[in-house]
C-alpha cells in the first residue's frame, strides 16, 4: 500500500508535467515489472523490496525537483533579470545568456540564444552532466505597434517573466498567468507538460494588445 500510494503521487499530472527526461517512461516500465515479481515473493522479502522501492521513487521525486528548481533559477538568473550580463555571440547576430550550477553531484547548464529586438527568435537548451541537450524552447515574440521600442518592452516583460514558477496554473516557461505592472497588462497561457508544451504570451496596454510571443518545446530524444 505504501509503494502504491507514492507511485500514485509521483505519477500523476501535476508532477509528471516537471519531468523532462525520457528516463521518466524507462523508470515507469522498470518499476510495474519489479511489483509483479514482488508480488511473487515472500512476505519479509517483500517488505524489503518495498522498502528499496519507495528509496529510490524519493530519490526520482527529487531528482524532478531539481530540474524544475533550477530551470526557474535559471531564467531568473538571466535574460529576466535586468542585471544579468551576457556572454559572448555564440553565432552571428545572436545575444546568448548562459547559466550553469552543479547539485548533488549533478551539473546543470542552461543556455538562452536569441536574435531581434521588438520582433524576436529564440531557444533555450537545458544539458545535464553532458553536452547533450536534454530540454530545449523555441519562442519567436512580435511587437505589435511600431512606436514601440525594444526598451520599452524590456520594461513591460522583464518583471513578469521574474514571477516565473510562482503560478501553478501555467508552466514554469515564462511569467505567471497575469501580471500588472505600470499600466502593462501581462497574461501567459500555456498546455501540456514539460514534456511537450506549447504557450502563449501577450502585453496589452490600456486593453490594447501590443505584443505577442509564442513557444513551444519538450524533452529531446
């Protein structure tokens, strides 16, 4: 009862949305066949097992966390923030952000690439513990009124997007659902899971709608 409870938790939508990793499925299908051969076994073994067994789904319940945590530091931590320095073009043309941290042994690496300014093209990679990217984003962002400057819509999206991961209605992707900041109307739609999602963000002033960003993206195989 106790394996089963925590395999509900862990599997559900709500969490299942935070996993990136094809390893999720492999992990799935490894532990529904070690229940049947528990099943098989004796009852002090099967305590054992079941013991193991609710070990290691913390141990993935954490590993998960730490995904989610770090892609949302990730973006705070960059094109978000107004501070954030960046690096160096990593093609021509490009303006490229790039953040890194190692947990529990683990070594994280998040990397924004975009081009334009009031209309704008982009990707965002996340790698684990290899120089294979395991996540990524598109998103392609349009300014819809000319007068409008690249500035300007720094200052009505920055903000927002610091609020990602503090919405539990939207994905960890972009800004909360709604955001209001000096007269600049925020909202960020999205579906799916991290896994494979797509989302829509818009600006609105005066309930002018003034700028809009698409984005979709999941897990690479």
């Amino acid at each position: 009862m106790l394996f089963l409870e925590h395999t509900e938790t862990l599997t559900n939508k709500e969490l299942h949305r935070f996993c990136p990793y094809e390893i999720f499925n492999a992990l799935k299908k490894f532990f529904t066949d070690l229940v049947f051969f528990v099943l098989k076994t004796k009852v002090v073994e099967k305590i054992l097992l079941f013991l193991i067994l609710y070990d290691i789904l913390m141990i993935i319940g954490v590993y998960m966390e730490e995904f989610i945590e770090f892609l949302i530091e990730s973006k705070k931590h960059t094109y978000a923030n107004g501070k954030a320095l960046k690096k160096g073009s990593t093609r021509i043309g490009s303006d490229d952000y790039e953040f890194s941290k190692v947990s529990n042994a683990k070594k994280f690496v998040y990397h924004d690439t975009y081009f334009g300014g009031t209309n704008f093209i982009g990707e965002e990679v996340v790698y684990i513990d290899s120089e294979k990217p395991i996540w990524a984003m598109n998103y392609y962002g349009t300014t819809l009124k000319k007068e409008l400057n690249e500035k300007l819509i720094d200052f009505a999206l920055r903000p927002a997007l610091m609020k990602v991961g503090e919405d539990n209605s939207v994905l960890p992707l972009r800004g909360p659902g709604k955001f209001e900041n000096s007269g600049f109307k925020y909202i960020f739609k999205s579906s799916g899971t991290l896994e494979d999602f797509t989302g829509i963000e818009e600006i609105y002033k005066e309930k002018e709608l003034i700028y809009r960003l698409v984005c979709h993206g999941g897990i690479i195989k």
